[in-house]
C-alpha cells in the first residue's frame, strides 16, 4: 500500500505566515481604526471647546453693552452717566392762543400734547419723552411740516430727592402716554398711587419741597384717567420739569 506524504513542516510554515499576516493586518487596521477616532474625537473635542469661548465672548459682549448707552444722533456709544433726563418737545411759542391751539389740534391726536401759559405767551409742547424717542417724535413732526425744537431736562441720579423725583415722574408719564391709546378708555391710577406711596420717605434735600408736591398730586389723582384729563396732568408734569431745564 502506498501511503500519501505530506509535508508537515511546509504546512505549518504556511499557517504561520498567514497568522503573521492576519496579526499585522489586525493590528495596522487597528491602528487606521484608532487613529480615525482619535482625530473624530479630537475634533469634537476643539468644537466643544470654542462653544464657551464663544458664549463667555457673548457674555461679555453684553455686559459691556449694559455699561454703554447708543447715541442716537451719532451712532456712537457713550458710557452711561449718573443723570437721568427727560426731553419735551416744543411745536411752538405763540402770542396769540388760537394760534397755539391750532397747532395743538393737528398733533394731539397722535401725541400727548399740550399748551403750557408762559406769562402772557403759549407753548405748544408735543409731550415729554425720555432720549430713544424724542429724536423719531422730533423727525415724525418735520415731516408733518411742523416745525420744533427739544428742550432738555437733567435730575442727579446720586441725589435720592432728585432720583425719586425722575421715577415717579417717568412712571406717570408712562401712564398718560398709555392713556392716550386709541384702544383705552381710560386707565386706573390705584397701582401707581399705591407704588408711590411705599416709595422711601425723605425728609430733606435742596428739591424736597418739589418732590413733596408731586407725590401730593399723585395721592390726589382721580381712581381714574382718560383722554381728556391727560393735557392737564402733562402740563403738570411740566412745571416739575422746568425746576431741572437744562441752561
């Protein structure tokens, strides 16, 4: 009987080549592999990095656009001052009062306007507005072919009589402005009376006695306000701000 010879040793020369390679191959794809995830992972990682650095610049972003306020007329910004100012616009200064009440009919519809009596004179003023509306109110009435000029008013917000003075009156002048709305009837005062009221009570300062008259006005105020009371409670609101015109 002959018997097949097969070569052992050959064989298993063969299966150990084949090993080495499969290991290399394992271990080079391994290697691609690990590489490939390491750089996924590294990319992740960078994004996920510059996201805060991103939202810290945002933050401070606006944090420094808290401590700045727009100019309106130059596009520039200015740091925020201690003053708090009021602006009214006048439409008109007139010897004759149907003169003035010409004026104040073609723009009362619109604004909260009003006629202020200076000595034997009459100003036509179109409200009383704080510094980011009364450079469109200004454009809105020169384009209406009206002419008019701002009037500045300056309160010391580090003087406690002065800043109390500012608040209550930008509250009120709030207030008048919302009645005025076409869709409101009239509006109620006991809100603003009561906040008023809680206010701080200070007992001394070079303006105190203006400041005791206006929350006096205020505590006497009608439960409510409409559209006719309004002219008369903004040319109060004048006299107060003429103890603060800017010279």
């Amino acid at each position: 009987m002959r018997y097949t010879r097969y070569n052992y040793k050959k064989s298993k020369n063969n299966d150990l080549f084949r090993f080495i390679l499969k290991l290399v191959g394992t271990v080079v794809g391994a290697g691609i592999c690990g590489i490939t995830l390491a750089y996924v992972a590294f990319s992740i990682l960078t994004k996920n990095n510059e996201l805060p650095s991103g939202n810290r610049g945002k933050e401070t972003s606006i944090e420094a656009n808290s401590n700045e306020i727009a100019n309106s007329e130059g596009g520039s910004s200015t740091a925020i001052s201690n003053t708090y100012v009021f602006y009214t616009v006048q439409c008109g200064y007139f010897s004759n009062e149907s003169n003035a009440n010409h004026i104040l009919n073609s723009i009362s519809g619109k604004y909260s306007a009003f006629i202020y009596e200076d000595e034997d004179k009459f100003r036509v003023l179109s409200g009383v507005y704080e510094s980011d509306k009364v450079d469109e109110v200004v454009s809105e009435l020169k384009s209406s072919n009206i002419e008019c000029t701002k009037i500045k008013f300056s309160f010391n917000n580090d003087d406690k009589v002065e800043y109390q003075i500012a608040s209550i009156c930008d509250g009120y002048i709030r207030l008048l402005d919302t009645a005025v709305s076409d869709d409101v009837k009239s509006i109620n005062t006991d809100d603003f009376k009561g906040w008023t009221n809680e206010l701080e009570n200070i007992s001394e300062g070079e303006k105190i006695d203006i400041l005791n008259n206006l929350k006096e006005h205020i505590a006497n105020l009608k439960t409510e306000i409409n559209k006719a009371n309004v002219p008369k409670e903004m040319e109060y609101i004048y006299t107060i701000l003429l103890n603060f015109k800017d010279i």
